[in-house]
C-alpha cells in the first residue's frame, strides 16, 4: 500500500474531444517498456555474463579466498545496479553509488585477481586483500540496509499556510549574482592562465602555468584549489540553473535574455569545465549533472546514463587520459586484451585499500585526524604545521612510491579513522541520506514540485555525478569543489516562494 505522504504514480487520465475521450499516444509508454525490456539481458550480463568472461581470462591469478569474495562482490554489485536500472523510479544517487562499486571495486578488481596484475604493487599479505574486500562487502551491506531504513520512512511535506516558507527554490536576484560570479571568476581563472588558448592543451600544462602563477607555495595547495574550484564550480552551476528553466518554462525559452545568458554559460564551462583541462572524474560530474538536469524526467536518460557509465568505464575510460600530459609525455594504452587496461591501470581502489590494510596494522588507527584534515581542507600548512596529508599520498610514501597519486576509496577513508564499526555506521547513514534524497528529488522535479528555481533540482545531479570523486577518494582533494558547491548553493537559497522563480 503507499503511503499518503508519497503518492503512487496514477495512469495518465484521457483527454475529451469532439467524439469523446481521446487515448493519450501509445509511444511513450512502448518506448518505456521498450527500454526496460533492453535492460534485462543487459542486467544478466552485468551479474552472470560479463564476470565468467572475466573469469576465463589467462592469468597468473590464484582461486583462493580472495578470488572467491571478489566473485561475490562483482555479482552483488551487479544485481544491486540491475535493481536500479530496471526501478521504475529514479534513484539519482544509488544509481550512481552502485555504478561506481561495480565498476572500480567489483570488475576492474575482479580482473586483476585473475590476470594477477594490479595498477599499484601490494606490498602486504594476501590476507590484507581478503580483508579489504570483506569490508567493502560489509559497506556495501550497510548502505543497502540505510536506504531500505529509509523506504520505510514516509516524506513529510513543508508546511507554508501559516509560515509563508516552501521548499527550498533558488532566489531571483542572488541567481543573477551567481552568474555574476560565474562570470568574474571564470574569467579571473582564464586571465590569470594567460588566455582560453591554454585550457585546449593538456592537463601538464594547466598544472604548470598555475604553479608558475604565484598562487601555489611550497607547502600549500589551497591557493590552487581555491583558484581552480571558484573558476570552474559557479559556471557549472550557473549553467544547471539556467538549463532547469529552459526545460521547465516555456516563457523562458522564449526570452531573449534567458537565452543568451544560457549560451553564454554553454562558452563560459566549454572553455573551463572542458575535458581537455580537467580531470576524467571531474568531467563525469559536469557531464552526469547536466544530463540528469536537461532529461529531470526521464526514465530512458536515467538508465541510459547508468548503461553507458558502464560501459565507458569499462571500455574509454583507460584510453581517456589522452589530454593528462603533452605529446612529449604522453604513452598510449597497449593491450592484447579489453580486460588489460582495467588491471593495469587507474583502478587501484581494492589494492590500496589492501595496502592501507597492512599500512595500519603497523601504526593504528587515527581516530578522526584523517577527516578533520578533510573538513578544515582550506587552512593552510604555514597555519596548521601538522595538518594531514591525503590518505593515499600518505600510504604511497609509506610504500616507498615515486608517485603518489594514489586512491583512497571511502571505505578506506573511513576504516583508517574508525575501523570496521565506525566504517559500517557511516555507510548506513550514507545509504538513508542517499536514499531520501532520491525520493526527494523525486517529488522536487514531479509536477507538483517547486518549479524551475527548484534547489534540490540541481543539488541531486550535481551530488551524483560527484559521487565518483567522493568515492574514489581521498577526500582531501575532493571536498574542496563539493565546499565551494555547497557555499553557492546556500548564496542562492531561498525558502520564501515569493522570492524564487515560478512555473510559467
């Protein structure tokens, strides 16, 4: 039975005409059906087909306990995305949570257990290996059962009758004044790198112009963080704002003005948010939170977004680094196998997290140090001499790595502060907070949701196509852009209706 406080989706009542009632147009409905209809073989592959392919593969890979959990874990994953591609609602930040576990912790570790590579060396026991899996299966358990907790919890709407309050829309005037800022810092980051020719050449050169710009020190990389995070977040978001109400109201799209703010947002993050300058993950984002923002309703983006992340990740994403340096340093991917890239390269989640296994078994635990030092990211070191370094940059020197560019999943993240227990509450509130946000996204872009200033219409795509940098870790790299997301957001809030903008 559904719940009152979350109605249950009504087929669509027909229209009357001259000689009665008219049927509404049989196309979309096929089409919906058409399309789940295509995601069940496709749901088969993801936890039958594709791990035997995997499994088949020549390698120098032992069948131990290890192998046997990797299974496991792939084939849960694997179910747990096929639940979501075939939902009939869309569940933006599950989806997405479970696209990244079945990608960067089930196939791609699943791979290098068979073919016996991995992107990073192990430097522990087999038996770390065997741990670290187990406890992304025990996180992985702990989310689902946050988000069946919240299932059962009914969505309460705002009342505004008496107070005047709503939901939370985006006020008129301070929306102009984020796209201000857009504009003023977008176009300080471009002056400052000496012209939009540089972000069309690599990520190297980007790296080193902005070293050689006097905004880097030799023990602080706020500089640069705040730099690149004020130049590419508020064009990104000022974009999002500007698609929502060209989607949703049709007197927008025929205004002028709207129009050509929207374009010139388009140039403005084709220039800054482009995938040449920035990070692969970074690019998913505004990819991801602009699709999710153009298509709130439909179905078919939803799982095709989910269907072809997969397959990205799988098959482009390895090859993807082509911009990361110049035609001098630059090495091309050569593999005999599809299966290859994934164990030689980037997805090194499951063995650092083996390596952090063995890595605090030789000096415990650091009970919350690690995330104050993510959450108090923008202090410098010249103020905070002993703030923490990123968990995989700490790891990797322990490791003895020359490059220590290294992942640090969440689990990780949380298992180094507060070991197995710490680490299965955190997911559970993660899996509710991700979960009622689904619903409420749900309702936020329904008919009867709050219309084009909507925030949570925004804020969702934008979480979700963040996810992969949030869980791909370390946090301290990543918290800097979700911060200064979070500050424009708040800039932009409005819970008086009167204030944000109105369906027309």
């Amino acid at each position: 039975m559904t719940s009152v406080h979350e109605a249950a989706p009504s087929a669509p009542v027909p229209e009357h005409g001259p000689q009665g009632p008219v049927q509404p147009p049989a196309r979309p409905l096929a089409w919906a059906m058409l399309s789940r209809a295509l995601a069940v073989p496709l749901v088969l592959g993801l936890v039958c087909f594709l791990p035997a392919v995997i499994a088949a593969q020549p390698g120098t890979g032992v069948r131990d306990t290890a192998y046997w959990l990797q299974l496991a874990l792939t084939c849960y994953a694997g179910a747990r995305l096929g639940t979501m591609i075939l939902s009939t609602r869309r569940r933006l930040l599950q989806g997405v949570f479970w696209m990244f576990v079945y990608i960067a912790m089930g196939v791609a570790p699943f791979a290098q257990v068979v073919i016996g590579q991995t992107p990073t060396p192990m430097v522990g026991p087999r038996s770390d290996l065997v741990t670290a899996i187990a406890l992304v299966l025990l996180g992985c358990a702990a989310f689902d059962l946050g988000a069946l907790l919240a299932s059962r919890r009914p969505l309460r709407r705002r009342a505004t009758a008496r107070s005047g309050s709503g939901p939370a829309t985006a006020h008129r005037v301070r929306l102009r004044l984020l796209v201000v800022l857009a504009f003023a810092a977008s176009g300080y980051y471009i002056v400052k790198l000496g012209g939009p020719a540089i972000f069309f050449t690599s990520r190297q050169e980007i790296s080193a112009t902005v070293a050689a710009s006097g905004v880097v020190s030799d023990q602080s990389n706020v500089g640069s963080a705040f730099l690149k995070g004020f130049g590419t977040v508020p064009a990104l978001l000022g974009l999002l704002f500007w698609t929502r109400r060209l989607v949703t109201s049709r007197r927008a799209r025929r205004s002028p003005s709207t129009v050509l703010v929207w374009c010139a947002l388009l140039v403005l993050n084709a220039i800054v948010n482009n995938p040449i300058s920035n990070a692969r993950y970074w690019f998913v984002t505004v990819l991801v939170s602009l699709l999710f923002t153009a298509f709130p309703s439909s179905a078919a983006m939803y799982r095709s977004v989910l269907v072809m992340g997969v397959v990205g990740a799988l098959v482009l994403f390895p090859y993807a680094d082509r911009f990361r340096y110049d035609s001098a340093g630059y090495r091309p991917v050569e593999s005999s196998s599809v299966f290859e890239p994934l164990a030689t390269k980037d997805y090194d989640q499951a063995v650092m997290f083996a390596n952090t296994v063995t890595w605090v078994d030789t000096r415990g635990h650091t009970y919350g140090r690690q995330l104050t030092g993510s959450a108090l990211f923008f202090v410098p070191r010249s103020v905070w001499s002993g703030k923490p370094e990123d968990t995989g940059v700490r790891v990797g020197q322990w490791m003895g790595m020359n490059m220590t560019n290294l992942s640090a999943p969440l689990w990780t993240e949380l298992w180094v502060d507060f070991g197995a227990p710490g680490m299965v509450g955190a997911f559970a509130l993660i899996g509710y907070a991700a979960a009622r946000t689904d619903r409420r996204y749900a309702r936020a872009v329904s008919r009867d949701g709050p219309g084009p200033g909507s925030v949570l219409a925004i804020a969702a795509p934008l979480i979700a196509g963040y996810t992969f940098i949030l869980l791909r870790g370390p946090l301290l790299q990543s918290v800097g852009k979700l911060a200064i997301a979070a500050l424009c957001l708040l800039l932009v809030t409005s819970f008086r209706s009167r204030n944000g903008w109105r369906p027309r």
